[in-house]
C-alpha cells in the first residue's frame, strides 16, 4: 500500500510512526527540513521537502499510483487543497483534516465530488473524547464501541481497589458474576504496556484497562474500588476550538456549564453562540476569579487553553480544591503518559486522537472502528469477522492468537458475549482487538 502524507507536523509523525510497524510505502512531504530529519532518523519513511500542493512534486513522488493521501498540515484550507488536487492527479483515496464544523455534516455539498474522501476535526473528536468521560468519570479512559454495546474502560488502581495484589484469574474467580476482560496494565513508572495473561498480578496505581459489555459497567465499580461520580456542574478554561466545541455538546447533555475566556472579544463571542452556557470574561490562573466563580462546587473541571502547562497546572488547582475530576488538553504528546503520576485524571492530545481516527482507514481488513488508548502505545480494533477467515476455523485458545494482542470481546447481533479461550467466534461477529504494534499484520492476517 503507497501512501503520501503531507504535514510532518505531531499528527503526520504519529500517522507515519504507525506506519512504520508495518511494510507500508510511506512518503511524509513538508517545508519544514528540520521535521524531516527527524523523521528520517527515527522512522522508515521516505521523506520530500517541498510544497504538498505543488501538481510537479506530486508527480514526482507517483501520486497517480497512490492507494491514500493524508493531507494533515497545520492549514485546513492548505490539507482541502491538496486533497482537491491529489485526487485530480490520480490517488484513490484522500483525507483532510480540517476544522471547519460546517464542512462534516452539510447536506448541501458532497465533498467527495470536488476530491475530499474524508475529513477529520481533531477539535471535534477531542470534544466528544471528553463529554464520553465525563459520562464514565470514575474512569480516566473510556472508548465506546456499537453505541456502548461494549466498552473498552481505563483506570488508576488505588488502595481501595480489591484486586490489588490478586492475579488476574484470582479476580476473574472471586468476581465470576460480572462480565470483563482486563486488556492491558501500564505499570507506574515503566513505558512497557503488559498484555495479561491469567498469572499476571495487579499492583497499586497500575493503568488497568478493562473491556466491559454495558450491563456489566455498573458492577465494575466495586472492583476497581470506586463509586460512580455523578457530574452535573463543569467548568471550562479557554474558549478555544475544543473549549467551543465542548461546551456546546455538554450543554446538549444538560451539564450545567460554565465557560472562562480571558480574551474579551472571544468571550463576547462565545456568549452569542452559546446560550445555554455561562460564559465569564477573566483570566481562569487568577485563583480569586475561580474561587468567585464557585469552584469548588464544581464536578468537572476541562483545561483547553492553547498553553499545555496552563492547563495542567489549573486542573492541579482544581484538584486541590475538591474538584472530582479533571482534563487537560496538551499539545505535547510526551505529556500523555504523566496523567497518573501528576494527579490529573485524563490529559488529552486532540492530534493524536486525530491521527488514530485516520489510522482506521489505512487498515488491511474489515475494521470497523479503531481507537487509541491514552497511557499506551497500542491501539483497540473493533474487526468485523468475513467469511473463512481464519479466527473462524477455531476456539480461540488453539488460534495461536500472538501475544501482543488479546480479543476483549464479541458483539454477535447487536449482543456482546464474553470472548474467553473456548468462544469461537463466527461470520458476521464484530471483535474488540487490543493490539501492540507489533501484532498488528499477525492479527490482520487472522481476520483476513
């Protein structure tokens, strides 16, 4: 599969990164030659420094012969361009990021005629990240798959928790009335993602991800040693796209919000668009501001100012005040895995959210959706199961299903089943997959 990125920037490289697990024919183009370079040493891509909207550069590069063009530079107007001209020179598929809300759901124009296949807003994505946890805010991660049919769920193991110390059979025994899977562990302190098996044992403020059908999210609480959190008041810090965004869709889910903008045109601004929002004008750092604007009866509290550190030391604040749970949206994706070393409940990155939402397309096989986890560096498949594929052949436990990977469950006519060693599974089924990168063209091959 050939495929032309252009845009080297944080949503490119992740792309690429991905990418570059797998035999791909990958080609990164951007102006920025110090990008390149570090890609060049890091990844194996092959790289051009030039002008992505440039038909000569294109061609030079055999965009006629492409399978997909991902157009993800820092420019929405620049990524709907390249796309409009990659496809008249001859790609298959294009993909824009954008920002434009207009643009994603307009029955008025069909993209797709003028060469824009798909197009993602990582501000969009990002504002429906956090409005899903704060649905499930016990939880610091939390991935919904066929409406909540099943549901991929991340947690920090405290003191409270039960399971502590048991193995992940000893769990799976002592709480063998509720449905889950427990996925992954991310050890504090460690970058390793472990893929459990049953002698596996959970420790204190390890990342447990667990895979749970709806009916059984309730009962998960008492095991992890939490209570559900009821949120009903948020604030938000900046009125930035995500901060817009994200308001808008909590207001819709009847959350009681208010909105902090320092600039005053923008706050201005942001309260003719949204009405069912309290929007204060004020600096969201000035600790007398928030304390006027009743903080501590706050039960959420989502940092999306264009400042990263801005935003992770006022959710601090905000913990220190009570507050019962906090986002922070980051720029820097280093940032990502800190969340549960700092006392923030979920730090966010839109552009990765981005970049794994495209991923999905790039996909051998029939994968129906696809996320990324937060602390890890791996990725969840939602495989829809074809005819004669190979899962189909076996129980599970004889499938020599790779290590790196683990099935977390089955939805089966719109019903999940647990999928332990001896489910086989069927045509027609759809698979939760949890993967490590390295896993990825063994698991596609089986569901090929």
């Amino acid at each position: 599969m050939k495929i032309i990125i252009a845009g080297a920037g944080d949503v490119g490289f992740h792309l690429a990164k991905l990418l570059s697990y797998e035999a791909q024919d990958t080609y990164v183009i951007d102006f920025d030659g110090e990008k390149l370079d570090y890609l060049n040493n890091h990844l194996d891509v092959i790289t051009k420094k030039g002008d992505a909207t440039s038909i000569k550069l294109l061609k030079e590069i055999g965009i006629n012969s492409a399978d997909l063009l991902l157009a993800v530079t820092e420019s929405p107007n620049t990524n709907f361009t390249i796309s409009v001209i990659g496809k008249a020179l001859g790609v298959k598929k294009t993909i824009a990021r954008i920002s434009n809300p207009e643009f994603l759901d307009n029955p008025c124009i069909d993209f797709k005629e003028y060469g824009v296949d798909f197009m993602i807003s990582p501000e969009e994505l990002a504002a429906e990240e956090i409005k899903l946890l704060l649905n499930q805010s016990s939880f610091n991660d939390t991935v919904a798959f066929e409406n909540g049919v099943f549901n991929i769920m991340g947690t920090t193991l405290g003191y409270k928790s039960p399971i502590l110390d048991l193995t992940v059979k000893e769990a799976k025994d002592k709480y063998s009335l509720v449905d889950f899977i427990t996925i992954a562990i991310k050890r504090e302190g460690t970058s390793q993602t472990i893929i459990p098996r049953g002698d596996t044992e959970y420790k204190m403020n390890d990342q447990v991800y667990f895979s749970v059908p709806k009916y059984s999210i309730d009962k998960l609480y008492p095991i992890i040693g939490k209570e559900h959190i009821d949120i009903t008041n948020v604030m938000i810090l900046g009125g930035s796209g995500v901060g817009r965004k994200t308001a808008r869709k909590l207001c819709k889910d009847n959350f009681k919000v208010k909105l902090i903008e320092k600039d005053k045109d923008k706050a201005m601004q942001l309260a003719e668009d949204l009405r069912n929002t309290l929007v204060i004008y004020g600096d969201g750092r000035d600790l007398e501001l928030l304390e006027e604007e009743s903080i501590r009866e706050m039960d959420a509290f989502i940092a999306v100012t264009g400042d990263s550190e801005t935003n992770i030391m006022s959710c601090l604040v905000a913990k220190s005040k009570g507050v019962k749970k906090t986002v922070a949206l980051v720029e820097n994706m280093d940032y990502i895995n800190i969340s549960q070393t700092i006392g923030i409940d979920t730090l966010i990155n839109k552009k990765l959210i981005a970049a794994s939402n495209i991923f999905r397309h790039i996909r051998k096989g029939e994968i129906v959706a696809l996320a990324n986890l937060h602390n890890v560096d791996a990725e969840v498949f939602e495989f829809e199961v074809q005819p004669g594929a190979k899962v189909t052949k076996k129980i599970i436990k004889e499938l020599r299903f790779p290590r790196e990977a683990i099935i977390g469950g089955v939805i089966r006519n719109g019903e999940a089943l647990m999928s332990f060693g001896d489910f086989q599974l069927q045509s027609g089924d759809k698979a939760i997959v949890f993967c490590l990168p390295e896993a990825i063209t063994i698991v596609e091959d089986l569901f090929n």
